[in-house]
C-alpha cells in the first residue's frame, strides 16, 4: 500500500510512450522521483541491462508500461519479432524485480490482446485462458499471459507484489500517429483529417465495420495504474475500461465528426477486422480499486484531435 508518492523512487519502462508519459506527469505531480529511461539508453530484452538498470535506480515501485506493438498491420507482419521482444523484456523486468528485495510492487500493465479470440461478453477475467488470442496478435497477446502467470509465480516463490491491471484499446493525447503503427483511433483521424483538408468525400475503412471495440482514454487508463500500485495486493488480472461496446462503424462516424469530416465511408472487407468483440466486465476495477471511467468517448476525441492539429501546427508530427 502507498500511502504517499513524495520522493519514492519509481521506475517507469515506456515512460517516453503513450501511456507510460501519462503515468510518469502524474508521478511527477505527485512529488514521486520518477526514473523513466528511453529503450536507446537500456534494453530491457537483455537480461542484464535489466538487472544493472534496478541495481543502478533501486526502485520501491515499477510501472512497466514498455512494449513492442502496433495496429492489425503491423501485428501481421512482425509477429515473430513482437512475440519475442515482449516476451524477454516483460520476463527479464519482473525477474530481476522478484530478486530485488527492495522492490515493493510491480505493476505490470497487460492487455485485452491475451484474451481468447471467442469469448463470452462481456469479458470476464475468469475466461482468460479458455482458448488461443485472436490470430493477428497472438504472440502479443501470449506474451502478456505469460507475463500475468509468472507475475503470480514471483508473488508465490518472492514475495513479489505483481499487478496486472488489462487495459481494453487506449486512445488520446500522444497516441501513435505512424501509418505503420497506429491503432484504429489514429489510423482513422489522419484519414478523415487529411480527406476534410483535400475535400476528398469518401473515405476507405478497413473491415466490414461490424465488429466492436471498447475505448479507454489514456488518462483515465494513467489513473487507474497509479491507483493499482497504491491499493493493490493481488495478482489476479483485472480489466480497465468503460463496459461501453462500440461498433467500429459508429466508431469511425464519430472520428469523422471530430475531425468535421462530412463525406460518406466506404468499408473494404478484403482487410482483416481483428477480433469480432470486444467489451469488458470492469467489476473488479470498480469493487477493488474503486475506479471507473470518466472521459466519454466524444470528448475523449475531441481532446485527440485538438492535440494531434496542434502537433501537426508545431511540426512534431508529419502529415500523412
């Protein structure tokens, strides 16, 4: 349990990415001596960069938000590459955490993606290992349950107070905007923002834009880790989102209206839709860490697109 976050040294992996750079601002509002290394300066899929960065910090606290992923595409085309880089640095972090008596908790932040490809809905996390994740991301989605089972391990073996809180797709400020790895929020911001600029009036999707997501803001989902690392003594994974199924159709139509897109979509079913559902039971987030969601999903990305025209504005983003 953390009573206070003034001065307690916390270590942030990811902590320059998308979530992880909300985790570390609200550390540092906090008062928390935040480490958060960039993957150039310590690789963490090399055991002993992993073991010499604790020796070196000593952290009372790890929020490992790093990772090797992407959208569908990217998914399909590096599945060997993304299912051994998150494997070695999820496992060689945690290890050298369990072996690391000063270390108190260590959040390590999971995925909706280890879910079996058909499953009931909403997800319950007592569903999680009753068949294989959804092709196009099963090795990501592997290497995260592999992560939650020896988590529990470390716990029973060192004592370790792991935690894996699964959040649902993030979305929002400093989200990913490379073409090559952007998720769907993104991919479908520059499409639609770069069709209202050329008066372009119709926009391809991909998929039939039938199947469902469930959007967190990134935020919301920043909050909710800080609050798993304060509260938390368990390994049982629990899901972060809003228990809200959108279709990707509907999805699709309120980016466009974000944007001011006013032409028409057009769906091309030759691309994959990933998986059919997906829609969360957030009980346990609520009953155990007495969170829920709070930014809806239209501010949510109003919020993103005023920031991404910003960046584009100031030159830190490329147009597509």
């Amino acid at each position: 349990m953390i009573d206070s976050w003034q001065d307690l040294p916390t270590l942030v992996t990811g902590g320059r990415g998308f979530l992880g750079s909300h985790v570390v601002d609200r550390l540092r509002a906090r008062g928390a001596m935040v480490f958060a290394p960039a993957s150039a300066e310590v690789d963490l899929r090399d055991a002993s960069q992993a073991r010499a960065l604790l020796a070196k910090v000593r952290p009372r606290v790890i929020i490992h938000c790093a990772v090797n992923g992407g959208g569908i595409g990217y998914m399909r085309e590096h599945p060997a590459s993304v299912g051994f880089d998150n494997v070695h640095l999820n496992l060689h972090l945690m290890q050298a955490a369990a072996e690391n008596r000063g270390v108190d908790c260590f959040v390590g932040v999971s995925s909706i993606c280890a879910y079996p490809r058909i499953t009931p809905i909403p997800m319950r996390e007592e569903n999680l290992w009753d068949g294989y994740p959804e092709p196009t991301n099963g090795p990501y989605g592997l290497s995260k349950r592999i992560m939650m089972a020896l988590g529990e391990a470390c716990r029973a073996q060192y004592g370790l107070n792991a935690v894996f809180p699964m959040p649902v797709n993030l979305y929002g400020p400093r989200d990913c905007f490379d073409p090559m790895r952007s998720h769907v929020v993104p991919a479908l911001i520059q499409r639609f923002e770069r069709a209202r600029i050329d008066g372009v009036d119709e926009v391809v999707a991909w998929g039939t834009g039938q199947v469902t997501r469930e959007l967190l803001y990134v935020e919301d989902c920043a909050d909710a880790v800080l609050r798993a690392a304060e509260v938390m003594d368990r390994s049982e994974p629990f899901n972060l989102g809003t228990g809200v199924e959108t279709r990707v159709c509907d999805l699709a139509q309120a980016v466009a209206d974000a944007v001011g897109f006013r032409g028409s979509i057009r769906w091309d079913p030759s691309f994959p839709d990933g998986q059919p559902r997906k829609c969360l039971d957030v009980s346990r987030a609520q009953a155990w860490l007495g969170w829920q969601a709070a930014v809806p999903l239209a501010r949510g990305l109003e919020s993103t697109v005023a920031w991404y025209r910003a960046e584009l504005a100031a030159g830190r983003l490329v147009a597509p």
